[in-house]
C-alpha cells in the first residue's frame, strides 16, 4: 500500500483489525481509504468491492495477501 500510494494510487486498506489500519492510512495520508472486512463472513466479502468502487470510484489492482501476517 505504502509503494502504491507513494507512486501516486489511490489505495484501500481493507482487514479485521479497524484500528491498525486507520493508523495505517494516517501514516500514508490522503487518497486512502480503510475499508474493514472478515475475509470469514460472506456478506462482509460481498460488501467490499462495492464499497471499494463506492469509495475511490473503480478498481485497478487488488493485492490479495490473505493469510499473511506477521503475528
């Protein structure tokens, strides 16, 4: 997200731990967006894209790291 943001994306930050990720898009500053999901709930799944065009407009790239951590 940072390298993406820093190469002029718009980027969204999109997991379960709402608090990280917002002091996340403070870090990288606007053009971000957090958009919290459980990747184990289908409608929170369903809701993302959605709410990802809603909020930035259309979708270029998706990363999908699911599953990695650092925990």
């Amino acid at each position: 997200a940072r390298t993406l943001h820093a190469q002029g994306a718009t980027v969204a930050l999109s997991g379960t731990r709402t608090e990280a990720l917002e002091k996340l898009a403070g870090e990288i500053g606007s053009r971000t967006h957090v958009l919290p999901c459980n990747l184990g709930d289908k409608d929170s799944v369903e809701k993302l894209v959605p709410a990802a065009e809603a909020a930035m407009g259309q979708l270029d790239i998706l990363v999908n790291n699911a599953g990695l951590t650092r925990d």
